[in-house]
C-alpha cells in the first residue's frame, strides 16, 4: 500500500500529515507493509525541508520531520501511488487536472478519506500562527491514526497483503 498526501508547497501540510501517518505506522503491526510521501502542487519549495514552524510543530509532538524535502507532485505519481489525498479542494482541482482519467478515482479528499466529515479540509496554515500548526497537527494526527485503524482492518481482512 502506498499513500501520497498532496498540498500547495510540501512544506506545510503534507509533511505533517506525512510525519503523522510514519509515526503512527510505525508504532504498528503494519510497520513496513505501507509507504508514504508526500508532494505540493506548486514549485515554489522544491528541494526544501518543511516550513521551520511545521518541524517544530512536528517536534513538540514527537516526530521528526526536518529530514524531508519538498517535491512537486508528478503525473507518474498517479501510477506508483494507490493513493493521492489532497489537502484542499484546490489541491484536489489541480491534482485533478494532472491525473490520468483511469485513475481519478485513486484520488481523494485526505480528511473525508481517512474518516472525517465529508468535504473537510486541512486549512493552510502558511500565513498563519502557531496555534494554525498545532490545529493541522490535531487534524492530521487524529486522521493518522484512522488510517492506521482502517489499514489494520483491512490488512486483517486480507485486503492489503504483507
Ligand atoms: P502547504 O503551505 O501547502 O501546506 O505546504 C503553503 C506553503 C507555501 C505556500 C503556500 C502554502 N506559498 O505560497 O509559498
């Protein structure tokens, strides 16, 4: 199983939400049997760690996210992933826009797909304050941790194998 989690610059969101879901994977039986990533529709950050409030954002939970570098999302993204999971509804239209058509349906709303309320959205926290971070990690923490909780499911299930 691999999951990418798209935002605006992957500087922000998306290496939050991808710090969250490592962190939570990996204090679970399934520690090795799911990849994550993540990209950023824009350009702008290419090649940069996360935004410093995201990494200390990250940091005052426990995780360590300052390794990780920002990448533009790409087409054959759409191949390798099982999963692309947008932010925002922007990021969900241009996203949208670069996918094959044989694989929109791979692409998704991240909160709703991971169990929250139809139509929720991570707010950008760019231009925002420190309490804007700690709400995005909230927001992603918690949906991390349905994913694992659905992924275990799922795996127990036989749906995703080993
Ligand atoms: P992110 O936040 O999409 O959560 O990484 C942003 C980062 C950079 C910009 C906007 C949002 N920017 O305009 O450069």
């Amino acid at each position: 199983m691999k999951l990418l989690v798209v935002c605006l610059g992957n500087i922000c969101r998306s290496p939050m939400a991808e710090g969250a879901l490592r962190a939570r994977l990996a204090a679970s039986p399934l520690a090795g049997r799911v990849q994550v990533d993540s990209a950023g529709t824009g350009d702008w950050h290419v090649g940069q760690p996360p935004d410093p409030r995201a990494i200390a954002c990250a940091a005052g939970h426990g995780v360590d996210i300052a390794g990780l570098r920002a990448r533009q999302l790409q087409r054959a993204d759409f191949d390798s992933f099982d999963w692309v999971l947008c932010a925002d509804d922007a990021n969900l239209r241009d996203a949208a826009r670069w996918a094959p058509a044989a694989r929109r349906e791979r692409l998704a709303l991240y909160l709703p797909w991971a169990g929250g309320p139809a139509g929720q959205a991570i707010p950008d926290p760019y231009t925002g304050s420190r309490a804007d971070f700690e709400h995005v990690w909230a927001l992603v923490d918690a949906a991390a941790g349905r994913v694992v909780a659905r992924l275990l499911h799922d795996a127990d299930s036989g749906i995703i194998g080993p």
